[in-house]
C-alpha cells in the first residue's frame, strides 16, 4: 500500500491528531522513522522537536543531515530503505529539492515510498510528494525583495500544491498569490491546505485529517476565466483521488 500524509503547516501539538494517524498507519507498535531537516538547514531545534514529539507515540528516530554530514550512497540507501516513517520538515523547498537531486534521494525515497513506508511532512515537507507547490523559498535568500515561486516536486500525487493556504509569509498572503499563479496553469488541478490541515493518500483514495471547523482543504483550478474554490469535506471517510481529477 501507497500511503502519504501532507499537512499544510501548524505546530506539533495542533497536529497531534495527524501525527497518530501517521504512526497507526505504519501498523507497528514502534516505528521507526527517519526525519529530514534539510529545508530549515538541519536546524538543530527542529530534530529536537519532531524526535521529542515522536518519541512520546511510540517512534525511535534517526536523522538524515544532508547539510551537516557526508554520506555514501549505502549509509543513505540503509537509512531511507528502513524507515518506516519519512517525516520532511519546512523550511526552503527550492534548495532542498536541489540538494536531494544532487544527492540521489528522490530516487531513494521513491522506492521507499513503492516499499510501504509512510511519506509524510508539513510545509515544504508537503509540497515535495506533490507535482509541484507554491513556495516562499525566495524569502530565504533576499526577505526585502521577493515573490513566491512554483518548485517542482517528486511527482507522487499529480497536483500543484500550497500549505499554509489560510496564512502569510511577511506580508504576502498565499491565497491571493497562489489564485495567480494557478491562472497560469489552466486545466491543472491545485490541493490546499490551512494550517493543522493535513491530505491522507492511500493507494487510490483520499480524505482530509482536521479537529479544527475553521482549518479547511481545499480543491482550485481555473475553467474558461473563472476560478473555483471548492472545499475538500472532512467527513473521516476516504474517497477516490480520481474525483480530485475530475
């Protein structure tokens, strides 16, 4: 079974709901999971939380550090292959997409994906499962002049893809941005998430994961001039991902 978990944002304690969803999904009393920090440059903080937060649901974690360590192909191939659990943290999607490119992991983690591990992660570390996503990777680099750009990801669910759909980065609100780069892309599909809003994928059937009435998921695209916003309904039950197509 293929089975992803996106989460458009949020802390760890507003996603609890989705972090127990992701460990009964590996179907193991004590997971192992592997997190990549690589968005927020191994930020040592980060590990601390996403380890801590882990921990406490059963998991045993090791740490992938493609900016602060040097791996051979086996040690990164031993790592990836498993993990039961592929947790990718936020951070700047572009560089890390580039980074893993470089290194062979977004073929590594294909084949984990294809092997049953859970692919999981919030913000860039949403975006990446995806075709590709609305990313504020720009801000890293110059935070006084710059736009939110599209970032290609590893293809696993055909979808263009914005997190934090509900929120901002400095004072550019995703929404109004994300509506205008999807007027470029007519006929493709776009998956949004608010914060602490998260898309379960197993195989060929979806559902959204919130405890929040105001944090939505939403399906957008643009039809003969018109943009349309309609809500991905969290009723717990799974539907076809063909109808996210249609």
């Amino acid at each position: 079974m293929r089975k992803i978990i996106t989460i458009g944002g949020g802390s760890l304690s507003d996603n609890l709901h989705i972090n127990k969803e992701i460990v009964k999904l590996t179907g193991k009393k004590k997971p192992k999971l592997l997190f990549i920090p690589t968005a927020s440059s191994d930020d040592e903080r980060y590990v601390e939380w996403i380890v801590r937060a882990f921990k406490v649901l059963g998991c045993t974690a090791k740490i992938l550090l493609l900016l602060s360590k040097k791996y051979s192909k086996k040690e990164l191939e031993g790592l990836i292959l498993s993990a039961d659990i592929v947790y990718v943290g936020g951070g700047n999607t572009l560089m890390m997409m580039r980074k893993w490119r470089r290194l062979g992991v977004d073929k590594l983690l294909k084949k984990a994906w294809q092997k049953g591990a859970v692919m999981c992660g919030s913000s860039a570390g949403s975006i990446c499962w995806y075709e590709s996503g609305h990313s504020d990777s720009m801000y890293y680099y110059d935070p006084r002049n710059w736009d939110y750009i599209r970032v290609r990801g590893l293809n696993f669910l055909p979808f263009i893809h914005c997190p934090h759909y509900d929120s901002q980065t400095g004072n550019k609100k995703r929404k109004n941005d994300f509506k205008r780069m999807m007027k470029k892309y007519p006929g493709q599909i776009g998956i949004v998430c608010d914060d602490s809003v998260a898309i379960e994928y197993l195989d060929d059937k979806f559902r959204v994961l919130s405890n929040q009435k105001t944090s939505h998921a939403y399906r957008v695209y643009w039809k003969r001039g018109k943009f349309y916003e309609e809500k991905l309904e969290n009723t717990g039950k799974f539907l076809p991902v063909k109808n996210l197509s249609a």
